[in-house]
C-alpha cells in the first residue's frame, strides 16, 4: 500500500485510485460496490468492442454490450444504441415487439401506458383512454392518437407535438405529399432537404443523419443563404411576399425578415392560415428558385360551418375540383349534396348547397321523417265501415291496458314521432282523472289485427312506456272531458318502415276546416251498437261539422256540457255510421295537400260510456289546433 504527501499530509495512493474509477464510471453511466470490479468491467468492456462484441456510442468513448443495442432504452448519452441503424441491422425475434425505428422490447409492454420503445411506438394507435383531452379538434387542427389537438402544420415536420408522438408515425406520414425540395424521413415526415446530414437531428427517427458517411461523390448538399437582403446586383433572388389575409408564413429555419426583403435562392417559406381559414392549396411550403417562388405561393380561404353526416341525413362535399373532401374544410366554391335515410325527406327541398366566402348558400338541409303519407290507397268507410288495407295508416296506434294479467287492447294513438304517441287524456287516467301505472300500458304500432301480440302481425314494433304526460287541465267528467288529450313518450324508439310511420301535426291552426270537408278516423272500435270489437283494422270518412250544425243536431242539454271550446265534432245523423267505444283516443285526420294531418282526437259520444255508441248521432273530438304549443313544447324538452 502507497501514501504520497498532501497537504501537510499522507493521502492512501490506493484510495486515491479507487474514488477516481468510481467517479469515470458513475460518469459512464454505471456504479459498481467493488474498485477491483469497476476496473475489470472497464478493461473488459474496452476489449469487447475491439473485438467487434460491443456497440461503440458514436459520439463518445462509451462502450456498450450488444444486448443493450436497441432495446428500448438509450444507453448511449447520443442515443446513437437506439436510433442507428437498428432497422437495418436487427431483427426482432416473433416473440419481442418491434419499435418503429427498429428496437425489440418485450410484447407484453406494447400499449401498457408505458414508452418502453425510445420513440413511444409502443403506445401508438393504442386505443384511447376514456379521460382523452378532445374528440373534436378543429379544421386546422390535427387530432392525436390520444385526442390531443396540435396544430396541423405540426403534423409530419420532423417534430414530435403529440404527448403520444403520434403526429410523427409512419400510420400518420407515409402517405405525405413532400414537395420536392424536402427530404423524406424514413416514416413520411417532410423536412428541409438542406439539413440532410448536417449533423443535426431534424427527421425524429434520426433518418436524415444516416447514411451520410457513404453517400458517394454526388454533389453536395448546400445549404441555403441566410434569408437577409442581397447584392442588387445579383439577379438570384425572390422577394419576400406580404403576409396571406388571415394567415402567415415562416422562414424554414426561424430566421426573421420582413416582407420586401430580398433572400437568396432556395429560402422556403411555410405557410399556415388562421382558425377557421385553410391554405388553397395542398402544398404549405414554397421555395425560392432563379425564377421566382415555386409554386405559386397560396391564399387562405375561409371555412364555411362544418356539416356532418347523421342518423337521417347523409352528407357529402366536394371541392371546386368535384373531389370529395371533409364536410369540416369545406371552402370557396365547394358544395355539399345530403339524401335522406330511407322514410326520410327534407325540410327545404333544396339538395345541393355551394360555398362561398365562408357562407352556405342556403341552410343546410334537415331530414325529417315523412308524416301523413296514405301508404295504399283503401275505400272509405267502424260502425258499418270497410276493413282497412295493411299500412294504409302507418301512424295508427294500438294502447294496450293490462287488467286481470292480460293486455287488452283499449284505445287508438296516433304516432306523432319515432317517441311520442297522441291519445286521449281518458286512456290513460281513472275516473277522477289520476293518471295510471305506466307498467300497466304497452303500445303497438305498425298493426293491423286487434289482439295482442297477433302472430300475423309480422311488421308490428311494441314498446313499453317510459312517461305518460296528460295535460295539467284535464280533470275527466268532473270538467266534462276538458283537454282531453294525452302524450305517451315510448321506451324504445320506433323503427320507421312502410308500416310505420307518424302523421303530420303542425302548423295546425294555419289549415282551415270547412264544412265541405271529410276527415278519417281509424280503429278497432265496436262494429255494431252493443257488439263487439273489431278484429281488424277499420276506417270510416266523416263530415266535418260547424259548431252551430252540430249543436243542432245534438240533444241540447249533453251538447252544452261537453261541447267544450277545445272540442271539434264530425259526424252523420241517422245514418248508421259512427265512431264507438273503442275507438277512443284515435286521430281524426284531414287530407292538406296530399298529407294527412291529425286535427282531432276522439274524445266522448253520447254513449261511449254505457252501450258503446250511438249510431245516428255525430261524436266529439279534442281540437289538437287549441293545444299545439303544449304539444311542440311537451316533444322537444322531452326528445330525450
């Protein structure tokens, strides 16, 4: 053991020796409890990559074991164990999950929300987590694997901007449409072709630094001139253009200049437009050549609102070109065609709309579904009526009630929407006009037989009920049968066919009703006075009758007490034809135009509530026209 003087003292030469191999190889990146060890490891390590069994870190003395060569983790202080050349000279065994750039790691770490690989293309086009920062990234915005919104020029330009670098992907950038003075990283970035192998790291996967030591005696790359004003007397040069309206350029590199400056050949300029405006081109990068700007430098169009295709209305745009493109970037001169889900029609009858100047040229069409369309066509004629022909009344409506553990089928609806059924208010209450246990009432639509469940009615959709909204006036006989009506808002959504399908009802008090006219009403009502009910599905016209006629022709004394102002009434006198017990609640419907719109709900006859019905004398309805905000109000804040 050797000491040496110090200080005014002896220093052990060994200890000495031991804290500085420790101290190099803490350096190196290892740490070892033994000085002997430390030293054995250095020397072996040193003779290892001699003999070709290390990997030498390229801008170090570092040595490192083959096995630590792309696998993940840098150990290399460059980074050079990872990213060179570890496509072309490993191969991934089956059982190891091959990064992107070339590196093996274990496959059980592909998508554990772990970056194992060194470029985190392990946890690439992993599914996203439900806590994702956007699903709704704007026009010029690109949307992340994980749903994070960067920039769109930030896509594919060598830099990684994604927190899950999935901006700088092959999945993302192969198919990039690099312009010509650019170079192509191994992935599909774009990058400038003037930084190929300068030393400097600009493609993420490291590409556009390998293979530089071998390239041949092509001629070498140059570097552009610094973008500052040049000799007037050189006729090489572009002038820096104005700033686009609604948008900027850069120059590649970060230098600064102000528009009207003179730059040398080869300066690129990279264009980028403002929230809601697009380049006019798909080419963001122009480069200065000896004659000019190339191409020619783009504008920045404004956006028109983004369309989107839905469940009832399917949306396609295109450019001024005629290509298809995103219904979120269309822009001057695009256009936008829609068509209709199947039973569906728009609400304007316009089909095509144009873009221009950031504006549609005409709202943008709305599919709703067709209401009061007479399927077939059948005769007219409950009570002495003709038996209806399938689907010739896609809206009617079966309300069936359970009493005693059976479902009877109790009153008529009218199919108002995919989710709400009109009736009457007396369907669905007692006698004191409380409303009933909605577990206790089922509806039907697209049905032609009465019973329930009926095997032959092979297109019948039935749902359970989820509310019963009366309105709040009604009070049953105790105010002789005001506001009589009703709304069931369905479990299920209804399914639209040639079956079924709603009746038209708004705008009801712009439709005038005289007495010239005839309404129909349809249902499983009593076919005779004291009979029973219908099997099938009947229809019966009836005459569209003044208040002053009808008053008339009704016993005086039950004409005052129900003849309500909210009431309408149709009928015959002494003619064997009327509407019946059983036929409560159906629509009355009136043809405008060629659609049928239901005007009103069949409400109380002078012997609904004994006998069934009183065939010689006219019946009375709800007038829907009198409670038409209730309805719209009713529909849309319970549309849910």
């Amino acid at each position: 053991m050797g000491f040496y003087f110090y200080n005014g003292g002896f220093v052990n030469v060994c200890a000495c020796l031991f804290v500085f191999i420790n101290v190099i190889w803490h350096v190196e990146g290892f740490s070892f409890g033994s000085h002997n060890g430390s030293l054995s490891r250095l020397k072996r390590a040193a003779r290892t990559c001699n003999r070709g069994r290390g990997f030498q870190c390229l801008n170090s003395q570092k040595c490192i074991p083959l096995e630590r060569r792309c696998d993940g983790r840098e150990d290399c202080s460059d980074g050079s164990d990872e990213f060179n050349d570890c496509k072309t000279d490993i191969k991934c065994p089956g059982y190891l999950f091959t990064c992107d750039y070339g590196g093996c790691i274990d496959k059980d770490a592909y998508c554990d929300g772990k970056k194992d690989c060194r470029d985190n293309s392990d946890e690439i086009n992993c599914l996203k987590s439900s806590d994702t920062e956007s699903t709704n990234c704007k026009s010029n915005e690109f949307e992340c694997n994980s749903g994070q919104c960067i920039s769109l020029e930030a896509k594919c330009d060598g830099n990684v901007d994604c927190r899950d670098r999935s901006d700088e992907i092959k999945a993302t950038c192969l198919n990039m449409n690099c312009p010509g003075f650019t170079f192509v990283c191994a992935y599909g970035a774009c990058v400038n072709g003037f930084n190929r192998c300068d030393g400097v790291k600009d493609c993420w996967d490291n590409s556009d630094e390998i293979n530089c030591s071998n390239r041949g005696t092509g001629k070498p790359v140059q570097k552009p001139p610094p973008p500052v004003d040049v000799d007037p007397s050189n006729d090489r040069y572009c002038t820096l253009p104005e700033q686009p309206e609604n948008g900027r350029w850069k120059i590649s590199g970060g230098a600064e200049a102000a528009a009207g400056t003179r730059v040398g050949t080869s300066t690129i300029l990279t264009y980028r437009c403002d929230d809601q405006y697009k380049l006019s081109t798909e080419t963001k990068a122009v480069v200065c050549l000896d004659d000019g700007w190339s191409p020619t430098p783009p504008t920045c169009l404004k956006l028109c609102p983004s369309l989107y295709t839905t469940e009832t209305t399917t949306v396609r745009c295109f450019d001024q070109h005629n290509v298809e493109i995103k219904c979120d970037s269309a822009s001057h001169n695009s256009s936008a065609t829609f068509k209709c889900a199947p039973y569906h029609e728009p609400v304007y009858p316009t089909r095509i709309i144009f873009c221009a100047e950031g504006s549609w040229s005409h709202q943008a069409p709305e599919c709703v579904p067709v209401c009061g369309e007479k399927i077939v066509s059948a005769e007219p004629f409950i009570i002495n009526g003709v038996t209806v022909e399938k689907g010739s009344y896609p809206w009617m409506t079966a309300i069936f009630l359970k009493k005693n553990g059976e479902y009877i089928n109790s009153c008529g609806g009218s199919m108002l929407t995919q989710r709400f059924i009109l009736t009457a208010a007396h369907c669905v209450t007692d006698t004191s006009g409380q409303v009933i246990d909605k577990a206790t009432v089922q509806i039907a639509v697209g049905k032609y037989y009465n019973s329930y469940r009926d095997p032959r009615d092979n297109q019948s959709q039935y749902s359970n009920i989820k509310s019963i909204f009366v309105h709040e006036h009604y009070q049953g006989s105790v105010q002789n049968y005001v506001a009589d009506i009703a709304l069931l808002q369905t479990t299920d959504k209804l399914l639209l066919s040639k079956v079924v399908q709603p009746v038209c009802y708004l705008n009801l008090a712009t439709q005038h009703l005289d007495s010239s006219m005839t309404g129909v009403v349809v249902g499983w009502g009593y076919t005779q006075s004291g009979g029973q009910p219908s099997d099938d599905l009947k229809e019966l016209t009836v005459p569209y009758k003044d208040k002053a006629t009808c008053f008339k022709e009704l016993p005086p004394e039950w004409a005052r007490r129900y003849y309500t102002y909210d009431k309408m009434c149709t009928g015959y006198m002494n003619q064997g034809m009327a509407v019946c017990k059983g036929d409560s609640g159906g629509g009355l419907v009136f043809p405008h135009q060629g659609r049928y719109y239901v005007h009103g709900i069949v409400s109380v006859g002078q012997y609904f509530e004994n006998s069934g019905c009183n065939v010689q004398e006219n019946s009375l309805y709800t007038n829907v026209a009198k409670y038409d905000e209730w309805l719209e109000r009713t529909t849309s804040q319970y549309v849910k």
